[in-house]
C-alpha cells in the first residue's frame, strides 16, 4: 500500500528502522514526521522547527553530492497544515541563519536538495556557530562516512531553559547535537553544541 512505501522510506533513515525516543512528552505533542528522498524530519508545529533529521548517508550518495553545485531554494513546507509551518517571513531580518538539519552537502540528487532547503528541516541558528564549527562538524562528518562506507546520523534541535527565544512563530533552539553510528564499526560519535 502507499502508506506502506512511506513508512518504509521514513524508517529507511533510522538504523534497524528505530526512530529516537521523546524524552519531553510536551514535545512529542503536535509532531509530524516527514518522509523526503533523503532523510526523515520529525517536526514540531510547537517549534515550528524540525526536532530531528535522519539520514543513512553511504559513501556513494556523498560522492555524488560532490558533484552538486548548491542551489539556495529555502520554501516552506506544503506538507504542513498553514498555521503549523514556519515561513520564510519567521525568518527575515532575524540576525539568524537558517541552518539546516540534514544538510545540503550530504544530498546525492537535485531532489534531495530541493527537499533540504525546505523548513521544516531548518532551525534558527547563530550565524558563527552555522558557518564555523557545525559546518566542520558537517564536512568531517561526510569524510568519515566516506572512509566507512556508511553511518546512520540524527542532527537535532534541543530545547533548554526558560528563556528561550522565537523570531516571527519560531522557536530558537538552546542547543543542537548530531549523532552518528557506524555500524561496520558498532561505533558511534555524539556532539552537543549550544546555539
């Protein structure tokens, strides 16, 4: 059946098809989880951002991405009923970049790249830590799949402490982490940065 094949192309991206647990039952309320050719998000119509994004990156998806020049193509996310999605106007004039879950260097096709620039994979993120030490995290992370052959990552979006703050409906994350587990190796990396 159809909602067979998305559950499998959702479950594709977590390893042995495991989703990650809620922790903070408030959050697990109102959540959708997103099924794109690339990597699963489960979001949050409370944050109006993605709490995580899985992917199973191989070694020849990211030698094909290479080979992807980046087309910037930010839109917000039809799949989502209107008064739940972010919007590009959230986000204009906000001091924030917009910082990307799964991000574009590890998508393989012009359509998991599309699919990477929608909202529903972006958080609000200080633009030095996006533009320095994540992407570094982004790029070492894509080199160590490449000499593994292939992990299973979730990038999320954690929300800590009571002064958190929102551009336009959005909220601004306290903290992001990106998991990583490398099953040839039973290894795995985890990295817990403040935003």
């Amino acid at each position: 059946s159809e909602d067979t094949a998305v559950d499998v192309a959702c479950t594709q991206n977590y390893f042995q098809g495991d989703a990650p647990n809620f922790t903070n039952q408030t959050l697990a309320n109102n959540t959708h989880e997103l099924c794109f050719d690339g990597f699963t998000v489960m979001y949050s119509s409370i944050t109006r951002t993605p709490l995580w994004s899985a992917e199973h990156l191989t070694r020849d998806r990211l030698e094909r991405a290479t080979k992807l020049d980046r087309q910037n193509n930010f839109h917000e996310e039809t799949q989502l009923p209107y008064d739940e999605r972010a919007t590009l106007e959230d986000y204009k004039g906000s001091g924030f970049d917009r910082g990307h879950m799964s991000p574009n260097g590890d998508m393989g096709s012009r359509k998991q790249q599309f699919n990477s620039f929608s909202l529903a994979n972006i958080i609000p993120q200080d633009r030095y830590h996006n533009q320095n030490p994540w992407r570094l995290l982004e790029e070492v992370t894509r080199e160590l799949v490449k000499q593994e052959g292939e992990a299973y990552v979730i990038t999320g979006a954690a929300f800590r402490g009571s002064n958190l703050r929102k551009i336009g409906n959005v909220l601004v994350p306290s903290d992001v982490y990106k998991v990583v587990y490398f099953p040839n190796r039973k290894a795995a990396g985890v990295y817990f940065s403040p935003n």
